[in-house]
C-alpha cells in the first residue's frame, strides 16, 4: 500500500501528453488559449498547500486522453 506522500509525488507528475501541452502553453496563451493550471508552466500542485488529498483536486486529474496531431508541431 502507497503511503500519502507516494500518492501525493505520483499525482504531481506530468504524464508524457501533458507535457507535450505544457510545452506549447506560449503558442497557445498567444491565440487566445489559457491551459488548466496542472498543465501550465511553474505549476505546483494545489494539494501542498490546501492539505486536500490530490483525488479531490481540480489540478490533481492528470489528462486522460490520448493526444494525436496529424501535422508536425516543433517545440518552442
């Protein structure tokens, strides 16, 4: 069984598809597209400093949804 400090760095990492978000949150915030905090640069997880377990926080649900684009997109 996972202690809560366990769950809690297991939910504050960014999976492989957020990352890619996270990557382009300039390109986005420049055609007028905010990102949800988790996904946002310099973000820190809204459970450190509230004490709410992450499954109850909005930042702790980790994108779920398999990320494809069909065209090439570079990084910044």
């Amino acid at each position: 069984m996972p202690t809560s400090e366990e769950v809690h760095l297991l939910f504050a990492e960014l999976t492989q598809d957020e990352e890619l978000w996270s990557t382009r949150e300039e390109l986005l915030n420049s055609h007028g597209y905010e990102l949800r905090p988790r996904l946002r640069q310099g973000w820190t997880p809204s459970w450190v400093t509230t004490g709410k377990s992450p499954l109850d926080s909005e930042d702790g649900e980790s994108l779920v949804v398999r990320t494809v684009f069909s065209y090439p997109l570079s990084p910044p």
